[in-house]
C-alpha cells in the first residue's frame, strides 16, 4: 500500500520514560512540541498514560497527508524547536522507537474526526 492511496497515516508512539519522570515529560512535550507540529501539518490526536505501567507515555500523531509525512518530520526534527527543546526530551526518555505506522480500516469511521488543533484548544 502506498501512501498516496491512503486519506490519512496515523503514528501510534509508544515511549518507556526514566522513572520518575513521567510529569516532567509530558509537561515538557506539552509545553513545547504540540503547536510547533501541528503548524507543520502533523495532528496530535492523542496522549496517554498506560495505567499499569507508570513510565510509559503513548500518543498519536496523524498525517492527513501522508506523503508529506517525511518533509513534516524532516523539518520539525532538524528546526529550532527540536534543536532548543529536543536535548531534554531525550533525557527523559529511555526508550522512544516503538513507532507504528497504521492507517485506519476501510469500514471503521473516519479517525479523530473532531480534531481540534492545540493552538485552537481552549479558546471560545
């Protein structure tokens, strides 16, 4: 299958983080890489905890243009913002390259539908 054939790429992330340190790094994730993603077409559609497991941090992140997937990444992860704030992200990280690349089945419903970009979030 190739990415032009498909309406959206999705990123399932899963990151192991040092113990300890989960807040801090989703504070710092917050805090510093949403918008800057989203501005270059990357949608984070979800974060999440896994409960049984303290020093995991999973989230997604979606390309509704999938082709423009490696430009996006290419330029977030050698643009300002990473080269400022990466350092740290990766020192709160044990593990971060249990990635997976998914594309929603034809029958299921459209994924995240109702995404609303973070730098629109909260704002009425």
């Amino acid at each position: 299958m190739t990415t032009e054939k498909i309406p959206q790429l999705v990123e399932f992330r899963n990151y192991r983080i040092v113990p300890g340190s989960i807040d801090r790094f989703i504070e710092h994730f917050e805090a510093h890489f949403l918008e800057p993603q989203e501005a270059l077409g990357m949608e984070i559609v979800g974060q999440f905890r896994v409960l049984d497991d303290p020093e995991r941090f999973v989230w997604i992140r979606r390309f509704r243009a999938p082709t423009s997937r490696g430009v996006a990444l290419e330029r977030f992860y050698t643009g300002p913002v990473w080269r400022e704030f990466g350092a740290r992200a990766n020192e709160l990280m044990v593990e971060y390259n249990d990635v997976h690349l998914v594309v929603p089945d034809h029958s299921a419903p459209e994924f995240a539908a109702e995404h609303v970009p973070h730098v629109h979030r909260g704002v009425e």
